[in-house]
C-alpha cells in the first residue's frame, strides 16, 4: 500500500462575500477557493484561502484554482458538495486501486429532501475515447504533474460564464485521453450534492443546438460533419424544434466557433 499523498482540494463558486459555505462542506484538507466577484481580493482562514477577481467563466476559474496548488493530487469539487467523514481515505483507497491513474472521477450520492436518491454512477473502470463524453468535472482527482506536462487545461471558451454555454468538462476529458492520461472512475461515494436542476440547461432550443455546434467544431475539427450527424440523430428528437431547425443552428455553431461568435436570438431563422 502506498504511503499518504498530498491532496488539495479546488472550490469554483461565484459572488462569495466570505468562506461559510466552505465550513458546511465537511472538507479535511487544504483547500482553494476561486471566487468569481466584483474585486480582486485573498480570504484567508485555517487551510483554506478563497481568491476573489472579477474575470468570467468557470473555466478560467478553474485554471486559477490548478495554478495556486502546489500539492502531488488536486480534487476539483463543485462548491455545494458535502463530503463524507472517511472520503480522504476513500481517495487513499482509490490510488492504492489504481496506482498508475493520473485521473479518478469520483462517486458521489444524489440526494433530495435529506435522503439518497441515487449515486452518480453505477459501475466503474477505465475512461476511453468512447465513454469520456459521459461525465461532469466535479470530484475529479487529477495528478498536476500529468497534466501540467501534457498542457491540459480548462477551456475558457465552454461553460458558466463564457461565450458557449457548456462542455468544458468533456473537453477536459478529452485532452486527457488524447494524451494518453490513464483515468478512470471509482465506485466508492465520498460526498453528496443536492440534487437540482441545471443552471444553464434551458431546454433543446435553439440555443442549445447553436452551441452544441461549436462545441463540434472544437472538440471534433476533423470530424465534425459526422459528430454532427450523430449529436442530431442523438439529441434531435428530444426537441420541439423542427428537424431542419435542428440543422440549421448546429451548422451555424459550427460554423460561428471559427469567428467566436455566439448565439443570437434575432440571427435564428
């Protein structure tokens, strides 16, 4: 078994005035919180300092928060996470499990009015080019070494706060299996989060087809006319949008990532 290993964990969380939701969340460890404000300002308590600046999107977030970590492990949590009393021991557990993973995606419990509804995953193993699409960020366990020497970050283009509305996650995952990271997924919760409903999913509206379009373009360039195709065969159907709207604002995704340009009602035809 291998000995104990560093590990910070790493907050993104939005117009924070101070620390207390940090103390609800049951973490054991040294921790940093990248606060996205109004003001550039440090908040320091016991293991813990919360950096506040005025940029935009979680992405860019989160890249602060893996700037400032010095330690071997960083685990990037959501900031409305509660974690288990044993989850820095679950963490130990996991590495001795798979020693060679510069990547873990945790489990975590879903809960509703107090009670488990039911966990994130149902079944664990190794992450690939064909299953990486299939998970969020959050209790994600990254070796920083791996993936600082692979230059992986978070896009600053995709999710809260940025031009796209999501997809920073998967393209995360992405980079990581283009570079050979080993990553995979561990079956042990070590926390739970209030089941809610998403903040930026509006519905398949045309915003969101938009969007998926440039998201293709960015994660796909060479392949983008069959992930297309297989995202409208995927998703299509889900919406209340006519087929050819459907086509039209994915194209039109794809086609606007080249110039960074975003979604506009009034351009929808």
């Amino acid at each position: 078994m291998q000995s104990k290993v560093d590990v910070d964990y790493l907050i993104t969380t939005t117009n924070r005035s101070d620390i207390v939701f940090y103390q609800r969340m049951n973490i054991h460890g040294k921790t940093f919180i990248t606060n996205q404000g109004t003001y550039y300002g440090v908040t320091e308590a016991e293991n813990c300092v919360m950096v506040t600046t005025p940029t935009r999107g979680v992405g860019i977030n989160r890249n602060i928060g893996l700037a400032l970590t010095q330690a071997e492990y960083a685990l990037i949590v959501d900031d409305d996470m509660v974690f288990y009393d044993d989850a820095n021991d679950i963490i130990q557990r996991a590495l001795s499990a798979h020693p060679d993973a510069d990547v873990i995606i945790f489990n975590f419990d879903y809960v509703k009015d107090g009670k488990a509804v039911r966990p994130r995953m149902k079944s664990a193993g190794s992450i690939n080019f064909f299953n990486c699409l299939n998970y969020g960020i959050c209790c994600t366990l990254i070796k920083n070494y791996a993936i600082r020497k692979n230059n992986i970050s978070f896009s600053t283009l995709f999710g809260g706060g940025c031009i796209y509305s999501c997809g920073e996650d998967s393209l995360f995952f992405l980079d990581c299996v283009r570079g050979r990271l080993k990553v995979y997924t561990y079956l042990e919760s070590i926390g739970r989060n209030e089941y809610r409903e998403s903040s930026w999913f509006q519905g398949y509206n045309e915003k969101f087809f938009f969007d998926k379009g440039a998201w293709i373009a960015c994660a796909f360039p060479k392949l983008r006319a069959l992930m297309k195709w297989y995202f409208i065969i995927r998703l299509g159907h889900l919406s209340s949008l006519p087929l050819k709207a459907v086509i039209r604002e994915m194209n039109a995704g794809i086609k606007g990532f080249n110039d960074m340009r975003a979604f506009h009602k009034e351009e929808a035809k």
